[in-house]
C-alpha cells in the first residue's frame, strides 16, 4: 500500500503545480478567462493541494508502522 502511495504523491504535486500554473497565467493574461475562471481555478488548487498533502501524511504514518 505505501508504494502505492509513493507513486500518487509526485501525480498530486503535478496536479497541484498544473493547475496553480494554468491559474497563474490566466490571471496574467486577465480576459474573460479569467474573470470566469479563477476563483474555481484556486478552489480546484486548494482541493489538489489537501488530497496531496493527506496523501504525504498516511504515506508517513504507513512507513512510520513499519511492518508487522
């Protein structure tokens, strides 16, 4: 299960840096993009951002166990 994890946690931080990405340059672009779509961009970065680091703390609490 952990090394499962272990290949979640780097597709998460993708995640997160493509959408922080794609809201960074709409923002800089500005336009109607923007005005529509920046604040689901952020919410959809936030929610990307808490699933990984929920995935980083059960990957360490897993590890932590050890096995047994």
């Amino acid at each position: 299960m952990s090394s499962f994890l272990f290949f979640l946690i780097p597709i998460g931080l993708f995640a997160t840096l493509a959408v922080l990405g794609v809201g960074i340059y709409s923002l800089a672009k500005g336009g109607a993009f923007a005005k529509e779509n920046s604040n689901k961009l952020m919410r959809l970065r936030v929610l990307a951002q808490a699933i990984t680091i929920a995935l980083m703390f059960l990957f360490l609490f897993l590890i932590g166990k050890g096995p047994s």
